[in-house]
C-alpha cells in the first residue's frame, strides 16, 4: 500500500541523519485498518527540539517525498503536528516531530519503523500510553446551557448555526460518549459507523436535520437531549452532579419555543 511504501523511504531518508532518534507510526495502522482512503501518522524524535520551527519542520517534511503543502496544526491543538499532503502519489501524511522527553507522553503505544540505540523502545516500556477521556462533569456543567444557545438560534432563525452546533454536539458530548458506552475510543465522531451497535447509531443520525427548518433542527434538538439523558444514565457515576435547575428551565424554554 501506497502509506507503507511511504513510511519505508522516510526510514531510507531519516536513518542517516545524526540528529533523528526515530521513527514511529499511529493510527489506522495499529489496527491494521489501512485503506486507500488512510492517512499516514507519523511520529519523527529528534535530539533537539525541532517543533519550535515551522520551517525546520517544512524542511524535514520535504525530504521524505514530494511535497505540496505542509501546516501546523493549531486548529487541533497541536502545533508540533506537522499537515502534508504530498504527491506521486496523493497522500495525507500527518507528522508529529518530538524530542525523547516528549515521547513519553502519548495517547496510544505506536509501531517502531527507526529506533536507533533502542531509545524509543525504552521509553515505551517505562510509560503507559493513556489516551483522554472526557470529563463527565466538564460536559454536565457546559450541556444545557449550549441547548439554550441552540434554542435561541433556532428561534431566532438562524438555522446554519443550529445546524453547526448539532454537529459540535455530536463531536464533543454525543460522539465521545457513545464511543465509550459502546467499549471503544472516545474519538469524537470517528468511525461510528462502524464502532456503534445499530441501535446507537441510528440514535446519533436522529440528532441530523431531515429538513432545513425550525421544526426540523428543533426535533433534532429534542432526539440530542433525550440521548445524552439516556447516556447520563448509563455512564456518570453519583460523583457527578447534575444540573437538574437548569435542565428543567431550559426544557420549559423549549417547550415554549416548540
């Protein structure tokens, strides 16, 4: 496969160079999930910290095939991620550049390509990989207030924001907590398709507007509540304080706006 083919040269390419520790892989080729429509996770450790300088990063990225953009990635809260997209052939290429230090910490226990001197095997035997679950009572506190929010927009007309918070809904709140109820990776929405049972799943696409209307997003409004109230019931301990005031209030708002 063309993501194989590709991590196979940036070992070639990287073994060479002094200041590389090595080269790990993640995601979907863990799971032996890869397909033509994967990307390719890579993980570069380095001695010296390269992350600081986007340029540096640009430049290690273009030594490892042909280029045609690389970015940051700020907008998912990693900026030692390094976006490509390179060509001959087309493929997204994710590379997070490290130090020894900073490998360490990790969500998930990827496969060695490069580890020269067995550094990174080490650090993989005296760490665990613990990937973030969400905080339940973070979500209760944050839940009824953004229902409120979608309420107003929904009333006031303003349907593609509605429609915009539905599908932040499901990538923060429903999403993560299906994944967990259902024994698998909180990932927001990440293959749900064929993570959830069929029931879960169909519960999750009634949170979808069939029509773009107020009826409609209210409904789908409505089908958001009534699953994270079933999923609350399932998953949160009696440690998590609900926020029972609220709920009522802002089910009153939207039985007056219905």
């Amino acid at each position: 496969m063309i993501q194989q083919e590709f991590a196979s040269n940036a070992v070639k390419v990287l073994e060479p160079d002094d200041q590389v520790i090595g080269l790990a892989v993640a995601g979907s080729w863990l799971t032996d999930e890869l397909d033509e429509f994967s990307d390719l996770d890579l993980i570069l450790v380095t001695k010296e910290k390269i992350s600081d300088d986007k340029n540096l990063m640009l430049e290690y990225a273009g030594k490892l095939g042909h280029l045609l953009s690389g970015f940051t990635g700020e907008h998912v809260g990693e900026k030692r991620l390094l976006i490509c997209l390179y060509d001959h052939p087309l493929l997204h290429v994710d590379i997070k550049f490290l130090t020894l230090e900073e490998f360490h910490d990790r969500v998930e226990t990827p496969t060695l390509l490069l580890d020269k001197n067995h550094q990174l095997e080490k650090v993989i035997h005296h760490s665990e990989a613990i990937f973030p679950h969400p905080d339940y009572q973070w979500i209760e506190d944050r839940f009824w207030t953004w229902i409120h929010y979608a309420l107003t927009k929904a009333g006031r007309g303003e349907y593609m924001e509605a429609y915009d918070f539905l599908g932040f809904l499901r990538m923060v709140v429903l999403g993560p907590l299906l994944h967990i109820k259902n024994g698998t990776l909180p990932r927001g929405v990440r293959k749900v398709e064929t993570e959830l049972s069929s029931n879960d799943l169909a519960d999750l696409l009634h949170t979808i507007p069939e029509v773009y209307n107020k009826r409609s997003i209210l409904n789908s409004i409505e089908h958001a509540v009534s699953l994270y109230r079933q999923l609350r019931t399932e998953l949160y301990d009696k440690n998590v304080h609900l926020l029972t005031d609220t709920e009522k209030r802002v089910m009153e708002y939207f039985k007056q706006l219905s």
